[in-house]
C-alpha cells in the first residue's frame, strides 16, 4: 500500500512539474523583461552619440546563398556608420553565391569576399574572417539577414563605455509572416526569446547570443581560441567560452534584423532539432563550470537549461503512458492525464500566455506597433511549440551526449520559408 501511495505522489509531482515549470518561467521572464525595459531601454530610442567611432568588420559567413546575398549585402552598404568593412566569406557553395559576391566586391570597394573551395562550416568560416579583419570589433550575421541602418551605433557604444563587454547581441525579427508557423514564430520571438533574453541580461549571463546577429570584440576571441568547429550550434558556444572567460556578455534589442524562418514543418524541425542538439552539446562540453568558484554567475543558466531537458522528458513519458494504456486499455496505478493540458491548466497557459505578449507588447513597441495583430496565433505556441521543441530534445539529447568530439559541423542549407521555394 505505501508503495503504491508512493508512485502515486512521485507521478503526482511529475505532472505538476510538467504543466507548472512553465508557467513559472513564464512569470520568470516577464519580471525580468521589465525590469530591462525600465532600466535599459525606456523612452531612448536613439543611440548614444561616441566622440569617436571604432572601425567595425562585418562578416557574412554564407553557403548555397545565391537567392538573398545580394540584399542582404545591399542592405549592409547602407549601414548608417562612419568606418566599416564588409566581408563575404563563401564556404564552398555550389549554387551562384561566389559569381554574385565577386560581382559586387568588384562594384563596392567596402566589400571583400574570402573563398573557401571545401564546405568547412559556419563556425571555421567566421574564424578565417575574424583574422583577415581590419577591425577590432566584428559583426556577424547569417546571408538572409536584413539590417536596420543604426545597428553598428547601438552595438559600438557597449564596447566604447565598457572595456569588458566581449559581445553584443542583437535583436532578430521576423520578416516573412504568411503561413500559420511563420505568424505563430513572430510572437514567439517577441514574447519568449526576447523576453528570455532581457531577463538573462538582468539575472547576469546570457545563454547565448543570436547566432543571426552578435558583435564581438576580436581581443575577446583570441582570447577564447575564436570558434570550435565541432560544435552544432558554434553561437551557444562562443557565448560560453566568452563567459568562462569572463568578458561580459549584453543584449541591444534596438540593433534589429529582420531574418527569414521555416514555415514547414520539415524545415522547423530541423532547427529546433539543431538548436536542441547543439545546446545538450554545450551543456555537455561546460559542464566543469561547477568545479570553479569564479563561475558561479554561470550556474543558474546550466541549472535551468538542465531542468528545461527534464521537462522534455518528463512530458513525453507521461504522454507515452498515457498513449499505450488508453489504446491497450490497461490498468495503471496513477491516473494519468492526456498530452493535451486539462481545461484548468490549459486556461491558466492561455491566460499566462496572454499576459507575457502583452508584456512583449510593452517593451516592444518601440520597435513593432502592429504585433497586436498576431496575438490571437501566439496564444497557440504553449500546445504547438512546446510540443514539437521538446520533442526535438527527446532526440537530439542522446545524439549530442554521444557525438564523437572533434567532427568538424559543416553547412546543410535551412529552410528559408515558402518564398524560397
């Protein structure tokens, strides 16, 4: 009998577990956003004007990017600063990316390009660039990606005031927003991954920079040995090894880009997947965090990520069980809800959900006025995207735990969304 009781309260505490983890962090992100907001951002909606202007690098690592280099180097050429440069580093494309690059270098003198003959990933190809910049301060983005004018002046400020910001990270936004994923997506990076963002930066240490849009300061990355090859995810990372090393790390949400993501489910999947993967494979790598004092500041962000793989787990197995005994009609000692949250629960995330976009609403309205709009298609990003992202780290865990270390991450194309096809 007491056995029983037992497994009765261990599955109990699981299944609160799995619907209250999110709803606190969710309370979590909110506080921690506005206190960003009122600290940080407020009313200032320009940057700070610097008496001297530091040259900026920018590169643009890029494979099989023929259908958007040629604006998004468009879009670069426009950058309303003083002194940058703008390299192209084509890693082994075999689509029209190199004719195009070598076509506009000849055009615009800003504009260098480094051709690479072998595919040797995103992560080797920022290296090579970082070494033959002029600059001291590097702009990464990804080939599809649409700078705002002013992005440079809100990155170069950190570093000019603050000897020891090694990157600054920018604020990505969705630019295609017409099929369900792509709508559900743009609320998704206003009211999660910004605001998860903000409150990192509050609590001390950022998880990661926007693989899309990150400045770095080049002493800092010589400092870490630049990027590792054999990481899946190289932006998660190099966040990581700049923190270990202590080099501060910000966020700048009024540096905006506008950037393309999947709206198949194919192609959404593989990202998550990616990004699962390569966040275990840094979990993995970083784990002596806990053996030095001096890392504590890191702790709670490993801490959280750790829990966040449990929950994926600890969903699904309850879904699972509750699959093989509603069709093989078996008994189980605990009665066992359905994947779907129960209406209590799933009116109490609705609710949350609600709240944390109009939160998102507040400390984005400087930068989007229209979001209102996708709030009804928000609201469904707890039933959808909780499902499928978990469900990518039910797979990719075991593959990241068990990768063999040192095999070089190389380019596969992503899903660029139905335009591009």
């Amino acid at each position: 009998m007491s056995q029983a009781i037992t497994m009765e309260q261990a599955f109990r505490h699981i299944n609160d577990f799995v619907y209250l983890f999110p709803l606190f962090m969710s309370f979590v992100w909110m506080v921690g956003a506005l206190i960003f907001f009122f600290r940080h951002e407020g009313s200032n909606t320009q940057p700070q004007e610097l008496e001297a202007y530091p040259f900026f690098s920018v590169l643009i690592p890029c494979h099989n990017e023929a259908a958007n280099i040629t604006d998004t180097v468009t879009q670069l050429l426009r950058l309303d600063y003083p002194d940058f440069e703008i390299i192209a580093i084509d890693d082994g494309s075999t689509d029209d990316t190199g004719a195009i690059l070598k076509e506009m270098s000849d055009r615009h003198e800003r504009l260098r390009v480094i051709f690479l003959q072998q595919n040797q990933g995103k992560a080797a190809g920022l290296s090579i660039g970082a070494l033959a910049a002029r600059g001291d301060l590097l702009l990464t983005i990804d080939a599809d990606a649409l700078v705002e004018p002013a992005v440079l002046r809100w990155m170069a400020w950190h570093f000019e005031k603050f000897p020891r910001v090694g990157a600054v990270t920018g604020n990505p936004r969705i630019l295609n927003r017409t099929s369900l994923l792509a709508k559900i997506q743009t609320g998704e990076f206003s009211t999660i991954i910004g605001l998860i963002k903000r409150t990192q930066r509050i609590l001390g240490k950022v998880l990661t920079v926007s693989g899309v849009i990150a400045a770095f300061r080049k002493q800092a990355l010589l400092s870490v040995g630049f990027w590792d090859t054999d990481m899946v995810t190289e932006d998660i990372d190099i966040t990581w090894k700049l923190e270990k090393r202590f080099w501060d790390i910000r966020y700048e949400p009024r540096a905006i880009c506008w950037i393309l993501v999947p709206e198949t489910l194919k192609g959404l999947w593989r990202q998550r997947f990616r990004w699962a993967q390569g966040g275990v494979e840094v979990l993995r790598k970083h784990i002596n965090i806990f053996t030095d004092w001096r890392q504590r500041r890191l702790w709670p962000v490993y801490i959280e990520s750790v829990i966040s793989l449990i929950w994926a787990y600890c969903f699904w197995g309850l879904a699972f069980l509750w699959l093989v005994t509603t069709v093989f009609s078996l008994s189980f000692p605990v009665p066992l809800a359905a994947p779907i949250p129960p209406e209590f629960t799933g009116a109490i995330l609705a609710l949350t959900c609600v709240i944390q976009f109009s939160v998102s609403l507040i400390v984005d309205r400087h930068y989007e006025k229209k979001m209102l709009r996708y709030l009804f298609w928000v609201v469904w990003y707890p039933f959808a995207y909780w499902m499928i992202s978990s469900l990518t780290v039910i797979w990719a865990a075991p593959r990241a735990l068990f990768k063999k270390k040192g095999v070089r991450a190389v380019w596969i194309s992503p899903d660029r969304g139905l335009e591009d096809r």
